[in-house]
C-alpha cells in the first residue's frame, strides 16, 4: 500500500516538475524576443550616438 502512495506522489511531483519547466522555458523564450526587439528599437540610436563619437557600435550577441 506504501508503495502505491508513494509512485502516485512521485507521478505528481513528476508533472509539477516538467510543467515549471516548461514554464521557464516559455519564460526564457520570450525574455530573449524582447531582448532582440529592443536591440532593433535601439539600434539606431545606438549608431547615430556611435557616428557622433567616432566609436564602433558593439556587435550584437549571437
């Protein structure tokens, strides 16, 4: 009888496991399109401010 209660609590904490992981993964996915979306936003700026001081503009990360 213990072991059943058992396998149905480790099923469950199974599935709450993958499911925060997914959450995170759908969390890290869209923290990283806004990144891209600032960097686009920003990019000209970042270019006209570049151009006025004679620096290079930073690469962006792949």
């Amino acid at each position: 009888m213990a072991a059943v209660a058992a396998a149905i609590i480790a099923g469950r904490t199974s599935k709450s496991v993958r499911q925060s992981e997914l959450n995170a993964q759908r969390v890290r996915d869209l923290a990283e399109r806004l990144h891209e979306k600032k960097y686009e936003v920003h990019k000209p700026r970042v270019n006209m401010l570049s151009n006025l001081s004679g620096g290079d503009v930073p690469a962006q990360k792949p």
